[in-house]
C-alpha cells in the first residue's frame, strides 16, 4: 500500500511532537513556535492535527518518532524532509535553545532517513 502524502504530514506532526516531548515537557514557547511556522505551510492543519492528538494521548516519544520515521522511508524521497528538519530546529530552539535530546533526535532523523534512501 502506498504512503500518501495526508500520512507523510502526519507523521511530520508526530515527528514535531516527539521532539517537543523528547525533553520531558511541551511548553507554549514550542507551540507558539510550531504555529507560527505552519501558518503559511498548506498542510499546516494537517501536521498540528496530528501534534495535537499525539499530545492528548500522551504517546511515548520513542513510539511516536519511531512510527513517524516509519512512514517517511515508506512514503520515499521527499523535498518536505528539508521543511521538517527547519521546523524541528526552530521548535527545539524555541524554549531555552536547543537541548542535547533534542539535537540528537533531529540528528538521529536525518542520519536515518538519509541511510535508508543511500541503502536502496
């Protein structure tokens, strides 16, 4: 079954929330961030849906990043990966710079993703 491109956005909201939550808490600075970003991105209800309903549920980051990376390496190649990595950055940014948890899962991302396409 082929990944379409409603699951890639979703995936990037429950890549964005794993990142949020990666370092214990989601504060309003992360939020304010991510909203602002989405406001001029045409999938941007689409992306904080998925945010959002990660939140509510309280999934476990690992399970989140883990199910999110699952569906970019089976959606493909895609230019949006560059747009999530901006997004991560500026979300991780937002509260207090950047921490050691954070990086290491936007760096962990991109290492994979880019390992996975490499390897086809």
């Amino acid at each position: 079954m082929e990944t379409t491109q409603t699951q890639l956005y979703d995936a990037l909201g429950e890549l964005i929330y794993a990142l949020a939550k990666v370092d214990g808490l989601i504060d309003e600075a992360e939020i304010g961030k991510l909203e602002e970003i989405l406001r001029s991105h045409p999938w941007s209800n689409e992306i904080k849906w998925s945010f959002d309903y990660e939140n509510r549920k309280a999934n476990s980051v690992d399970e989140a990043f883990a199910k999110a990376l699952q569906t970019c390496k089976d959606f493909g190649p895609s230019p949006e990966y560059t747009f999530a990595i901006e997004v991560l950055q500026a979300v991780a940014e937002a509260s207090e710079g950047t921490s050691v948890q954070e990086s290491g899962m936007i760096e962990r991302f991109q290492r994979e993703l880019t390992d996975y396409f490499q390897g086809q």
